[in-house]
C-alpha cells in the first residue's frame, strides 16, 4: 500500500488537526484504537499489528518533516513502540480452517477455478507465503527428491527474497507433486503449440511472462473461491496458519514445522503454534510416574489406615 493510500485509508482522522496539537498519549490511544477496533475497511475487526506498523512509519515521517522545518519543537511519533497483542496465539486468534472446510475449499477451486487449483493447493499442502507461490519457478521444483527450493518471493509486486532473507526446502506432497507435473506438462504443450517461449515461472501470466502478482492471488481469487465454496472469509494467509495446525494436529514436531514456514527460530513456532499441541502438558507430568507396577493401587485406600470420614 503506498503512502498515499494509507494516509486516506487510516490517518485521515488526524488530518483536521493542528501539527502543535497532536501529543503522544493521542497517538497511543490513536494506534491501540486501530488494534482493537480495525480500520475503514473492515471496521469491528482488529488490525494485524504490521499493518499498524505500516502506515505508523509514513505518520513519522511526516511528523519528522514538520519538525525539520520547525513547525513543531517535538516528534510526537517518536520511540512509540506497538506491543504485540497477547491473544496472538489463543486457538480463537489464529485464523485456520478445519480438515474438511479445507477439503471442500480445494474441491470447489478444482471443479470452479481448475486453472487455479494448482495455485490454491500449492499453499495448502506447503504453507508458503502468497508472495513465495508468486516467486517460484520451474528450477524450484524438485519432482524427484519431492521439495521445493524457496528461493524469491513478491512482495506488492515487486520480487525479492523471502522473509528474513533465508532460502529454505520445503516437502512436497505426493498428490501436490502429480498436480504440478500435469499443470507444467500441459502448460509447456500449449506453449509449443502456440509457438511461445516458456516461461519460467511456475505460475506466471500467461500474458506478461512474468511472475503472479501477489495482489491479484490474495486480493482477487482467493475471495472469489471463497464465495464460491461459501467459506468463512479469512485471509489467504490463513492456509498457512492451516497446513502448520493440520501437521501439528497429526504428531508432527515444531522442529519440523519451523523448517517448513521458514520460521527464523523456533520460539516463533512455539509462540504461535505450541498451544495447539494436544495433551502436551499432560505428557509432561505423566512421564514423572514411577514404572507401571512400582506403586500399587495408587489411588485405592489402604485398609489399614484410618477411616475415612463420613459425612453427618
């Protein structure tokens, strides 16, 4: 979102205020208004704390130049940190979708949208961002080993790396493995026959030759799948939040679920995944009782000792 649209979409409400007047304690209750209450577009729904972030920086920016220019003797913007909220991680804050509402949301983008079915259940079974399915090209796809090299990623359709710069080796399901060879099959046989270069890009235009714009996949197609399967309207990125529920749900480690989503460390994973392990905690304080067998009736009463209290 660029600059200007940010300063109409969330900092319009400053805009009938005099520079001198906007303090600091109006700023936090500003932002922590925006958290809880969201913004224009979807008023009633809390704003990712990034997305705060965002159009936090152009606010400073201006606030900066205003104070270059002497307009006023303090930013007010300054050192205002934005703390994440700590609900992050409750079940009710993560957005996922259940086994079989996934189920019916791949089976509607296959029958409905089959030239993008291959797009929807590459994030499904993967967890990549929407900007790394937009980066990928044919070179990434490993069919024999079965991963895929994440190498690049768009980003507001620019291309460049993936979060915090590091490449990494994602798994690649069996089913998604055939999906990709016949989509990229028959993609090369209608280049051929249309007497056009091949692209690259896994998922290129079919027009431009370039890589997907990530804005079309997240803003455009995914909603009209969503209505079309009559699904509960989260955010694209919430097949991501999906895949590492399901893995977890199935016994699989946080140590693998990191590798997979590219996690920087592990405490990432665990901050927003770990309270979905089940039984976790149970298996904790089970593993420190004695071997089946040492303590007897561990829970009966020993004849010999007192009687129990009786109630009058």
């Amino acid at each position: 979102m660029t600059y200007a649209r940010q300063y109409a979409t969330h900092l319009q409400p400053l805009a009938d205020r005099h520079l001198k007047e906007i303090t600091r304690q109006e700023l936090r209750d500003f932002l922590t208004f925006k958290l809880t209450h969201g913004g224009l577009r979807q008023p009633g729904r809390p704003m990712e704390v990034n997305s705060v972030k965002g159009f936090l920086v152009p606010l400073r920016k201006c606030l900066q130049a205003a104070l270059d220019d002497g307009l006023i003797l303090t930013n007010p913007s300054s050192r205002i940190r934005i703390a994440r909220r700590k609900d992050r991680t409750s079940a009710d804050a993560l957005e996922r979708y259940t086994r079989d509402e996934l189920a019916e949301i791949l089976r509607m983008a296959q029958e409905q949208m089959p030239t993008w079915f291959p797009v929807f259940l590459t994030a499904a079974r993967t967890g990549l961002r929407v900007g790394e399915i937009c980066g990928l090209q044919l070179a990434d796809l490993n069919f024999g080993s079965r991963y895929i090299h994440v190498r690049r990623a768009v980003s507001r359709r620019i291309l460049g790396t993936p979060k915090n710069g590091k490449y990494r080796r994602v798994d690649m399901s069996g089913q998604l493995a055939a999906v990709l060879q016949d989509y990229i099959w028959s993609r090369e046989i209608a280049d051929t026959v249309a007497g056009k270069e091949p692209t690259p890009w896994v998922f290129g235009s079919l027009e431009t030759r370039r890589y997907m714009n990530d804005e079309f996949l997240a803003k455009e197609l995914w909603p009209r799948l969503l209505r079309l399967a009559k699904a509960r309207p989260l955010r694209f990125h919430a097949l991501r939040h999906t895949f590492a529920s399901l893995l977890i749900e199935q016994g699989e480690s946080l140590a693998y679920v990191k590798d997979q989503l590219g996690h920087s460390s592990i405490q990432i994973t665990v901050d927003i995944y770990g309270h979905l392990i089940p039984g976790a905690n149970r298996g904790a304080v089970d593993r420190l009782d004695d071997p089946a067998g040492a303590i007897e009736n561990a829970t009966g009463r020993n004849p010999g000792a007192t009687p129990a209290l009786t109630r009058s």
